[in-house]
C-alpha cells in the first residue's frame, strides 16, 4: 500500500474538508512527518544551540518531533522529501545525523501486531483463567476492539483493592511500548504461582494493563506508514493524546491543523479511543499509572501547560524521581530524567496523565522509553533487553500502592459511602508541604487511597451529612483505615 501523498491538490482538499467540519485553523507546513511523500523520508537529529527555544520553535512550525536526548540538546524530526533546505533555513542549529528512512517498510516481524495481541491475550486468559481477564472497552474509529486486561486474584470479582494501570500505544509508531505492557501481563501471569513477590502483587490489588490504545493507527504502521504516530479518523488522524479534555487545545501544547502530527481533533475527548480509556479509568479508578511512550529515556508527569505544576507536586515529583533513578539510560550513564513536558520538552495540553490527575486523582507518569540511538522501532533483538530493564520501573509502581499513603474504607450508618470527600493537611513539623489542605473525593466503592510522603498529617472525611478528624502518622508502609460516620 501507498503512504499518503502530501501535495498542493492534497492540502487544498483537506483544508476545504477542514472548513466545511468547521473545526480548525490550518498552517500550511509542506514537512508534516506522517504524511510523507511515497517511500523517502529522513529522521533528522539537529542539535540545537537553544534547547528550549529551538523545540519551540519546531513545533511551531509543526515539525514532527520523533524524540530528544536531553542531556546532548539534540532532537530527531521526522521530514518528508525535500525539506531539509527548509529545515535548515530556520538555523536553529547544526545537523549531527541524517537517517534516510522508507516508511513503506513493515516493522521488524517480532513486533506484535493487533491480531497477534488479540491472540496472545486470549491464551493468557485460557491458560491463566483464575487471575486474568481480558475485555473490550471499546471500539476504534475502524471497530477495533481496545483490550484491556485485569491481573488480580478472584479476577471476575470487584474487591476494592488499590488499582495500578498500564498503557501502551497510544502513538502508533511506538511498538516497543506494547511489548513491555505484553511483557508485564507476562511476568504476572507466569511468575505466579512460583513467586511470593508476585503472589502478593496480584493477590492485594487489582492490576490493569492496555497494550495497545491505538489499534488502527497501528494497522496503518504495518501496512503503510511505519512513522504513523495518530489514530485514523477520516485518513488524516488525531493524536489521541493531545485529545484528552482536560486544558484540550488551551497552550500551544497541540495543533489545529488536521495535518499535524499532534492535531488535537474536532473536539475535546471526540475520538472512540480517547473515550474508551477515560471511561475505564473512571471505572477503575487507579492510583497509580504509568503510560508508555517512546522515545527519549524521559519520566514525565502533569501538568503539560507552560509553567504549570499540580497541587500534590512534592508527591508527584517525588515518586517520579524514584521511578526514574531505577531507569538506566542506554547511551550515557545515568538515569532516565524526570520532569514535566514542559520542563523537558516543550507544553503539551490534552494528554492523557493531565486528565487522569485532574479528574481522577491518578498519580500518573508516562515514561519514554529508548534512547535516540534505538527511535521508534529498533531491531527486535533489542526487545528483550527493554523489557527487562523496564520490570524495574512498573515494579516500584506496584511496590508504591502499599508503601507510604492512606487508604480507607467509609461506612456511614453502617453501609459502605458512595460519595464523600476527605481533606488532607500536613502537619509534619518542619516540613514545608505543598500537599497541605487538599481535598479528594470518596469512590463510588467507598474507598480511597491517596499517596503521601511520610509525616503526620489531619485527615478529614466527611460523608452522608457526617464527618470525623483523625491526626495520623504515615511511614514507610500504607496506613489501612476504616471510618464508620
Ligand atoms: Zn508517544
């Protein structure tokens, strides 16, 4: 199959299309990366002489970012045939490395494609029938199936236990993610029934996995277009995390033009994508996640916006900090950096993390994985070495859920709460916490769950007209507690 041609006819039919949905103000870049011209196309890695102004201005010019090192100030874009001169005209550095690349070619044949996914996943719940389920939560724009898979024990029943999610492949392109969300199910399932560590793991709380987000968006990488980052609304795509509602389309963190590799879409959670894992994660409600991206060995958390930090920042900043400094770099020595979009690449609005904390109070991290050497998709050969380092970082994630927090069941007059909220201040002495005074709410089982840094904090939970203060310690180890108003 052909990759799609970007010409003058091409973009003039777009742009009236563009009109007549009245959605969105074009710019005419000619060297959008995932609409490339029939088979020639380069990764161009450019190190620039201001890192930050540089990603910027890139973006700004609607660029197709493939990846950055950090610590060299270098970034890979993705451009089509004959615009190098343009991208050096904006001299925003020098050229290092020039890859040609034909986006025609399939990935390498190891790479798990949707139908073997759908495959693998159902002989995971055969073999392991009594900790796995798999079910769909909803269908792609071209009526995929989006898998989603439950690792605990008594699988089909709903404990209220702490829930982690891991998800994968919300960018076509980047099939390494799938493989380790494969990987995690793998390690769960098998490791079961010989490893306490495991047992515990998937005994205590309830583990849910997405590999892969974007099925059709993946289709079109094996059959098209192997730099194809979006879904596949209407041949031109979304990017499926810039779709997210929460700051949607608010701080130049996404674009407007249907052609761009980061168009945000018509409207704010409009993609069947976007909807299936809000929906789930209003379900399931984590505590914890870890979405997988690559590439560029980076820990990102909310929020994306230019200058913006959550309110639960110190906790935040600090899990983020632990998860990275237990994910090696490749090239370099050193670990992965942790930051915000923003502080490490450039402002990024309707991305999932953003809504997940905003709406759900996740705590949630995307993590990219590879180095600029290995991109998107490296030989399979690498495969293994990733995962294996990657058990590092979604084990801490599950560690987390019983290390240092609270979490509460609330019965008022006797019946579990369905709504409620609990006020948390700190009163470490001497700490000068930013968590102080925060409110969260009460899920629908009637429990909470919240993350802290250890120190001694007032707890107030209010429920069905009642409500009780407690002062407690949190350490080390999560603080399980019951509340009967
Ligand atoms: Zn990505």
């Amino acid at each position: 199959m052909k990759t799609q041609v970007r010409g003058k006819v091409n973009f003039i039919k777009h742009t009236i299309l563009g009109v007549m949905f009245g959605a969105i103000s074009f710019t005419a870049n000619a060297h959008v990366g995932t609409h490339l011209e029939g088979g020639e196309a380069s990764i161009v890695t450019l190190k620039l002489r201001d890192y930050t102004v540089g990603l910027r201005h890139l973006i700004s010019e609607g660029y197709d970012i493939a990846g950055v090192d950090v610590e060299h100030h270098t970034v890979d874009v993705v451009i089509g045939k004959g615009v190098m001169a343009e991208l050096r005209a904006l001299e925003l550095g020098s050229i290092v490395n020039t890859k040609n690349i034909d986006p025609q070619v399939a990935p390498d044949s190891g790479y798990t494609t949707y139908t073997e996914l759908t495959a693998i996943l159902n002989d995971y719940r055969s073999r392991f029938p009594g900790i796995v389920s798999v079910q769909s939560i909803g269908k792609s724009h071209e009526g995929r199936d989006i898998w989603a898979v439950k690792i605990s024990d008594n699988v089909e029943v709903e404990e209220n236990e702490p829930v982690v999610f891991f998800n994968a492949m919300h960018h076509a392109r980047e099939v390494m993610t799938t493989e380790i969300a494969l990987d995690i199910i793998d390690q769960l399932t098998n490791s079961y029934a010989s490893n306490s560590r495991t047992q515990n793991w998937v005994n205590s709380n309830a583990i849910w996995v997405v590999p892969m987000v974007n099925p059709d968006g993946n289709n079109k990488v094996w059959t098209a277009n192997n730099m194809w980052r979006k879904n596949t609304r209407e041949g031109y795509g979304v990017d499926i995390n810039r779709n997210y509602p929460y700051a949607w389309g608010t701080c130049n963190g996404s674009s407007g033009s249907s052609y761009s590799d980061t168009y945000r879409g018509p409207s704010a959670g409009s993609e069947p994508e976007t909807q299936a894992m809000m929906s789930l994660v209003g379900r399931i409600k984590p505590v914890l996640s870890i979405s997988y991206h690559s590439y560029s060995e980076l820990v990102i958390y909310p929020y994306g916006c230019d200058g913006e930090h959550t309110p639960d920042r110190e906790t935040i900043e600090g899990v983020g900090r632990q998860l990275a400094s237990r994910l090696p770099k490749d090239g370099s020595s050193g670990s992965y950096d942790p930051g915000t979009s923003w502080e490490l690449l450039y402002a990024v609005d309707g991305g999932d993390i953003d809504w997940y904390y905003n709406e759900h109070h996740v705590l949630p991290y995307v993590i990219e994985v590879n180095s600029t050497s290995q991109g998107f998709q490296p030989p399979f050969s690498w495969r293994q070495k990733t995962v294996e380092k990657n058990r590092a970082g979604w084990s801490f994630m599950i560690d987390r859920l019983s290390q240092s927090g609270v979490r509460a069941h609330v019965s008022v007059g006797g019946k579990l709460a369905d709504a409620g909220t609990v006020t948390l201040t700190s009163v470490s002495q001497g700490a000068q916490s930013t968590d102080a005074g925060r409110v969260y709410t009460v899920k629908a089982d009637g429990t909470f769950h919240i993350v802290v840094e250890p120190g001694m904090y007032k707890l107030t939970v209010a429920a069905g007209g009642q409500s009780e203060t407690r002062e407690i310690m949190v350490g080390g180890e999560r603080r399980d507690l019951v509340f009967n108003l």
